[in-house]
C-alpha cells in the first residue's frame, strides 16, 4: 500500500494493461445491462445507470446471468468503448470469453484480473487504477489522484 | 493436459480455425481447473443471435478458413424469422447483419433447426452422453430431462466445441457437480394444482429463488408425473431466475430414480412448499396487475407439437380473438410442419393467432410498438420481457391467456391457487 493507493498483487485471467478510473458494481450481466455500441449501463436496476463502463477499471464480485455477455463484451472492446481493465473475485468464463475473442480478432487485450473477495474494498470507486495482467500473475497499481 | 492429437490441433495440423478454438478451449479449461479435453457427441449453438459484428467476425473467420463442425450441431434462434420476413420489425442493416451471421453458421455444417428447443426438433442425446449445448433451456432440458451431460456453453465455446468435438472436463460433464443441493418438497399443493401445467413455471421460478446455480429436487410429484411441456417450463423460468442448469424431480427425471440417488447420499436442506407460497411465486412473475391486455406471447421456449394440440383444442369452439389484442406464437419451422399436418395451424390461425418462427418475440422486435401491457404463460419470457422489450407483463396459464386474448382484458382464474 502505498500513499498514492492500493497495490495489489492478483491472479491474471487474461494478459493485458489499461487505466481508467475504478467503477465498483454489483454483479453485471453486460447483455441487456450495457450497450453494445455505447458501453453504457442500461439495466433498469442498476444504481449507475446512465454512466458508461468504457474506459473504467470495472470492479465487481463476478459476471451474471447471459453467455450472450461474451458477445456484447467482445464487440464493445471491437469498438473501443469496453473497460480499460476487469478486475473480478470469481474466475467467470463468460467475461474472459469476451477477452479472448476481442484479443483473437482484434489484438485488443482487455486484462482481467481476480483477487480475494476481501480486496475489492481496497479498489474505491472513482480512483485510477493501472491493471497489468501478464499470462499468469497481475498487478493492480493506485495513481496519484490528480 | 493435451494429448498428442490435441496439442497438434492446437498446432494448426488442423487448421487455423480449428487452432483459434483450441485456443478457446484450452484457455477456459485452464480458468475451469478442468485436467483435460473430452469427447463430446453432439453440439447446439447459440452464436447465431446478432448482438454486434463481433459475432459476425468469429463466424466469418472460421468460414473463410474451411472449419467445418465435427459433431451433428444444432442451431438455436438468430434474430431473424426466415420463413415469415417481414414479421420483425428491423432496420435493413440489422436485418442483412443478423442474415449473414445465421448464414455464417449454415456454412459452418451446422443444422439451420434455429429453434431454443432442439429436443423438439430430434436432437436428443441419451442419459450420460457427453454433449456441448448452449442456451439456458436448452441445456437444463438436456441434463434433467434427457439426462446428457452439457456444461453451461454460450457464445464463441459453444461452436469452439462443435469445431473440435471437445470441451473441458469440468462442471456438469462430472458426476460429482450433479447430485442435488437443495430438496423441494411439493406433496403439500393439492393433486388439481399439480396437474396444471401453469404450476411447473412458477416451481420454476422457485428453484430459481432457492437454488441459484445449484441443482434443486423435487419431491411430491411423482405422482402426477409431470410430462415433457411442464418440465420444460419449469427448467427455463429455473434458468432465468437463477442460473439453474440441472433439477432433478423424484421418480420423474432420469437421474432421480430415488431421492438418495439424486443426493448422491449428500445432507441438504428442505424446503417445503404450500400453495401460499407458489401463488406469491405466481404473482412475482407479473409485472402488472390491471385489466389492460395488449397482447398474448405464447412459446417461449417455443410451442412444442402438444402445446399446439392443447391450444387447438382451447380454440376449437371456433371463437376468435378481441381486435385489439394480438396473438403471437413462436415456434420452430419443425414443429410448424407437424402442427400444420395434424391442422392446428389452421384452427389457431383462424382464431387470430399469429406466428413466428426460427427467432422468438423477446428478443427481436416483433411486437407492435404501441404495445404496454402482455399475457404470457412462459415464466422465462415472463422474467426477461420487461427489460428487454420495456412491456408490463401479466404471468397465466394458457387458458387464462386464450380467455383474457378472447374478452380483450386480463381474465384470471384463482380457483386451483386457493
């Protein structure tokens, strides 16, 4: 931990570096809760609806609900308005599908990351993060907040 | 992990699409913590639902290198009906995208059968078979019903499998990860209500609340042996309100000869269900509790050959639709053709009813914009249509939706929930 903010040590599910500023939600279904040409929330129920994920460091527990998710992520990372990194406490197939596909057919390497359920609350929302996932380990790095 | 065949294909020995899903595969059984690659029989895709050129560009990608599937495959809904165009109501850009996705996956080998049901359509693996299906009803209805063995496959692994004919050995392909979590005692709800197939949704929807991604049991049906159309219900509203991809019901379901074998000896909790509950389960599934009815959206999962031979014979008095409420079937282009021979069609076209195939009415435009307020006996469609479609949704049985669709208002029947 340093002054500037957390930084943590996590398991890597897909290779990749991005910042952005910290988006903490509750478990996210990206088809039918975002956009795919926007990267905006749309989901009714969620609390930050209107607010866009790209360019986020998207911080939640785990994936839900439609392995149509894989699809709607895969193409918001085809149009630039994914998150910048993922960082989850459950490894979720679906989301890391998404990242596999956009990595495949694009060469766009979304990193996302897990670490224990416990650490996300060292990941407040709104500060800027540096995820940097490489095949196996993965860092997440808090910036100074300017 | 791989053997020697495998780790050519992953090569490129095989090609570099079979390579590219190798890849997939590989990365995802390493995330899984699954030791190897298996065999798997058959595949049901649900790739060819157009959310975005994404989809587009992975078919494609295969296809331009000559990957053909390696298992007979089925497909499940694009977003597009085929047979009827015209009925959806997309943009000509969407329409041509969604058409070159669906022709993307005809390409691949597959069977162009687009329906959610594939075990209406013969596609019907046998208890303990290995398969690699996607589409929540779909792969509930394989493991419990069925009783073949599917993991939770969706986008891009689905076909990763059909390509290779392997998945990784993890989740529901392993006997261990399907013996029941939670018990759910039905022998309190009286025989009347568990002969009605309006039940089996909103058991469904219960599961769903008290299993979440478990597998959950039902004790108490025995008895009235619930057939195929309600198991379906059931497994689909399970699906959707929880993430349930495998229930067992006692004396019913292939693995379930006894509650010890669907245990698998295991301790787990009992819940016991009274008709309070389910009928606060049943009122759950609506969203609106007025008398204003729009339309009625009947199938989904779609309408099975006996669905079409029950709704006949509601609609066989020869009475016709209100004018202001419009009827919407969705079903497969194989089941249309058994209920045309057996005439079904024509009588349910003659009271009104319209409908729709190869797609279903919640996930593409069909309905008509104006649209506010729908009856549906479909728990899923019922948990999925106000989001996706911005519609208030009133759950029933069939009946109820035929009576409600007749007098052109919601029309309920309490009687069998008191």
């Amino acid at each position: 931990m340093t002054a500037s903010g957390p930084d943590l040590r996590a398991r890597s599910l897909h290779p990749g570096v991005g910042a952005g500023r910290c988006l903490r939600s509750e478990p996210l279904s990206f088809w039918g809760g975002t956009d795919p040409s926007t990267g905006m929330l749309i989901d009714e129920r969620h609390p930050r609806r209107g607010v866009a994920i790209t360019g986020r460091v998207l911080v939640m527990r785990s994936g839900r609900g439609s392995s149509s998710s894989s699809s709607v992520l895969a193409e918001q990372l085809r149009r630039g308005v994914g998150p910048a990194a993922i960082v989850l406490a459950e490894p979720d197939a679906i989301v890391v599908t998404g990242a596999i596909v956009a990595a495949e057919l694009y060469q766009r390497f979304l990193p996302i990351v897990l670490v224990d359920p416990e650490q996300l609350d060292l990941l407040p929302d709104d500060r800027m993060m540096t995820v940097t996932a490489d095949q196996a380990t993965a860092q997440i790095r808090g910036e100074d907040d300017t | 992990m791989l053997s020697a065949d495998q780790r050519a294909r992953l090569a490129g020995e095989a090609g570099s699409g079979v390579a590219l899903c190798m890849r997939i595969l590989t990365k995802l059984a390493r995330l899984r913590g699954a030791r190897r690659l298996i065999a798997v029989e058959s595949a049901h895709l649900d790739g060819c639902l157009y959310h975005g050129q994404a989809g587009v560009d992975f078919v494609e990608r295969l296809v331009g290198s000559g990957t053909t599937v390696a298992v007979p495959t089925t497909l499940n809904v694009g977003s597009l009906d085929l047979l009827h165009p015209g009925l959806v109501r997309t943009s000509a850009a969407d329409t041509a995208a969604a058409n070159r996705l669906m022709a993307g996956y005809r390409a691949l080998g597959a069977r162009p059968t687009w329906t959610c049901a594939p075990y209406q359509a013969g596609h019907r693996p046998g208890l303990g078979r290995q398969v690699a299906w996607a589409e929540s009803n779909a792969i509930v209805f394989c493991n419990s019903v069925l009783g073949a063995r599917t993991d939770r496959y969706g986008d891009f692994v689905d076909v990763s499998a059909a390509v290779t004919g392997l998945a990784p050995e993890a989740g529901l392909h392993l006997t261990a990860n399907r013996r029941g979590t939670v018990i759910i005692d039905c022998s309190a709800l009286s025989a009347e209500l568990r002969s009605m197939d309006v039940l089996y949704p909103v058991l469904g929807y219960l599961a769903g609340e008290l299993a979440g991604t478990g597998v959950p049991v039902f004790t108490g049906l025995a008895a009235t042996s619930p057939g195929e159309d309600a198991l379906k219900a059931l497994g689909a509203t399970a699906a959707s309100a929880g993430g349930v991809a495998l229930f067992h019901v006692v004396g019913v379901t292939p693995e379930a000869p006894t509650l010890e074998g669907a245990l698998q000896g295991a301790d787990v909790p009992t819940v016991v269900v009274d008709v309070d509950t389910v009928r606060a389960a049943r009122d759950r599934l609506s969203t609106s509790s007025g008398e204003r009815l729009d339309a009625v959206s009947l199938g989904t999962p779609h309408l099975s050959v006996t669905e079409f031979a029950a709704l006949a014979a509601l609609l066989g008095d020869g009475g016709s639709f209100h004018p202001d409420v419009d009827v919407w079937l969705s079903t497969s282009r194989a089941v249309l053709a058994e209920a045309q021979a057996a005439g079904y069609v024509d009588t349910v076209t003659a009271a009104g009813a319209r409908i729709i195939v190869d797609t279903c009415t919640y996930v593409t435009p069909v309905l008509h914009p104006g649209t506010r307020v729908v009856m549906t006996n479909s728990g899923k469609w019922a948990h999925y249509a106000p989001g996706n479609l911005g519609v208030d949704v009133v759950f029933g049985s069939m009946g109820e939706c035929v009576r409600s669709a007749r007098q052109g208002k919601v029309v309920r029947d309490d009687g069998v929930w008191s």
